[in-house]
C-alpha cells in the first residue's frame, strides 16, 4: 500500500481508503455486522489501509460504532473521516426508501452531531468532518465556518471538508468548497463512465492545493467486473434506480478496453484499472471501492501496488470518453423513454 498526504495538514492516508458505508448500510453489500468488522480488520491488519470514511447516517449510527468494534485499539495509527448534515435525530416518522432526508446546518446541530459522533467513534476527536451532500448556501454560511473553526480550536475535529451528493447538482458547490478557505478535502464521484463534473475539478484542486477523495471508482459494479446485464437488482439496492441504458452503455466501454488491452486477469484487473484511473491525478489522496468481501479487499487494495497508469495508457481511457462513450450514453439515454429515478448515493 501507498500512502498520500492532504496537503496543508498533518493528514496522510492509503491510496485505497476503506467507504464504511459498504458494510454499514443495506444500500449494498455486507448486512453480517460481524462480517463487516472483519473487513474492517483484515483491510488495516493485512492490507494497510489506514483511512475510514464513514457518517452519522449511515445504518443510524452503525456506520461509526462498528468502526472501534473492530480498530477501537489502533485508533492513533488510522484516519477517521465522518460525515454530518442529515438530522438524524428528529424525523418525523420512518424514511422512505432512498428519499433524502432533511438538512440541519445550524451551530447547534453542528456541535450536538459533532458530539453524538465522537461518542459512537469512542474517540476524542475525528480526523475529518464532512458536510454531507451540502448545497451552497451551506458552503457559503459563515455559522457553518465559524463553528468548524471553534472545533478546530477545540482539539474536536482536525480538518473539515465535503462530501458532495451526486444528485443535487454539485460542480459549482465542489468548486466554491475547494477555492474557500479552511476546507481540507472534497468527497467526489469520478470514474471512468463517469466523468462529468469531475473532470472540472481537478484543475482547480491543484491550482488550490486541495485534496480530493473519490467514491464511486466503480461506477456501481460495472468497473469492477461483477456485473451482469441480465441481473435485476432487489429495490433496496440503490443500483436498481441506474437506467438501463446507463449501465448497457458502461458494459460497451469495459469491452472497449479490453480490446485495448488495459486492463487483463494477469497484471491488472479491470477492478484494479478502475481505481488507477482516479489515482492518476496527483490532487486524489484515496479512492473508496466497495469492500463486501475479502476477495475484494485483496484485489481493490492491491491496485496501490500495481503499474500506475501510464500517460498513453491515461490518453487512451480519456479518449473513450471525450470521442465516444459521452455522446454514446447521451444517445442511450435519449433513445430511452425511462428516466432516470434521482437518488442520493451516500
């Protein structure tokens, strides 16, 4: 495993971080809790990985307490990112499916879910907190600021930055939160079928010497080698609201790149690829897979350790999308009388 700094922090962490969403929620993946702490072991003990992302949303909780269940003795050697903003605390009945739930971003919630958070970490402090899926008139709030700079202060948090939501509209947010002081890293989706809007952001990342972190690499099971055009997904499987001209256009991709060479059973899965894809900019410091087992920890963390990605090799994957796949998936999605369903992947 390699290792990235956040630059302008004491930060560093795995190439290949650990989404505890993955082993915390029933979104996908892992539903054994004891499984999930497993992986969570297997992946700092055997895989080196050392950054955790996870949020007070996610399993109502789940998603920090099993995090000490299974590394509460090496706390001082990982980093722990978690996420606030959804007012888990007062809802006024249960959540439907993977409807969005109401936003707090007042001083008050800020510092009561700081705390409900470091109680569930078993921790004094969270290495990075994230807004979570913020609009930008949250980016923007100076009692938002003000309140994560007292934290600061506090010793509560060491950094903060987001984690931008994929359908709320998110380009101009991530570029307001990059370019505005204090923010030390920003949550993106980037992969290789998915490149719009990160593609805007990287310029500005280095231009500002933020750091990004990117979800996603595996745009939902199409790039890691799993899935299968006749496979339905059960409803609670947030994969189920894709279009199916989305992930039938992806399906073309990943044959194109094969043909190409890129990616092959030997040297590179196409798993592996995936995550060197986003890895070849110099502002990712780590990329989130979905871990749900321990074939994938073995495979997803070793691309750390595999041939990065070459310029030519960059070029060629890049090409795919700005002479094909993009007009290809737009061609799909308007021969398509379904729409897509917005929903709010954690």
């Amino acid at each position: 495993m390699k290792y990235r700094a956040l630059p302008g922090t004491s930060l560093t962490v795995s190439e290949v971080g650990f989404g505890v969403w993955s082993v915390a929620t029933k979104w996908w993946g892992v539903t054994d809790t004891e499984l999930g702490k497993k992986l969570l072991r297997s992946a700092y003990e055997d895989y080196g990985i050392t950054f955790f992302d996870t949020a007070d949303v996610y399993g109502n909780g789940l998603g920090e307490t099993i995090i000490p269940d299974a590394l509460g003795d090496v706390r001082d050697k990982i980093v722990i990112a978690t996420k606030f903003g959804y007012d888990i605390y007062n809802l006024p009945g249960e959540r439907k499916g993977h409807s969005e739930l109401p936003q707090n971003w007042t001083k008050e919630h800020i510092r009561y879910a700081c705390e409900q958070s470091l109680k569930r970490l078993r921790t004094d402090y969270i290495d990075l907190f994230q807004l979570h899926n913020p609009r930008m008139e949250a980016i923007h709030s100076d009692e938002v600021n003000e309140t994560l700079e007292r934290l600061k202060e506090e010793g509560k948090i060491r950094e903060y930055g987001a984690a931008m939501g994929p359908d709320i509209g998110w380009k101009e947010e991530s570029i307001a939160a990059l370019r505005h002081d204090g923010y030390a890293a920003i949550q993106i989706i980037n992969n290789m079928v998915e490149q719009d809007p990160a593609r805007d952001l990287f310029a500005v990342a280095d231009e500002e010497k933020r750091a990004l972190i990117v979800r996603v690499p595996h745009a939902s099971g199409l790039l890691d080698g799993t899935y299968d055009p006749q496979k339905h997904f059960d409803k609670s499987d947030h994969r189920s609201h894709r279009p199916i001209e989305w992930m039938q256009a992806g399906v073309e991709v990943v044959q194109e790149m094969r043909e190409k060479g890129l990616f092959d059973a030997e040297n590179r899965t196409i798993g592996q690829l995936a995550i060197q894809f986003s890895l070849y900019r110099p502002s990712v410091v780590t990329v989130l897979p979905n871990f749900t087992s321990e074939q994938n920890l073995k495979e997803f963390a070793g691309a750390s350790d595999v041939a990065p990605l070459t310029d030519a090799e960059f070029a060629v994957i890049d090409s795919l999308w700005v002479n094909g796949y993009n007009e290809r998936l737009k061609q799909h999605m308007s021969d398509s009388k379904n729409k897509p369903t917005p929903v709010l992947q954690p």
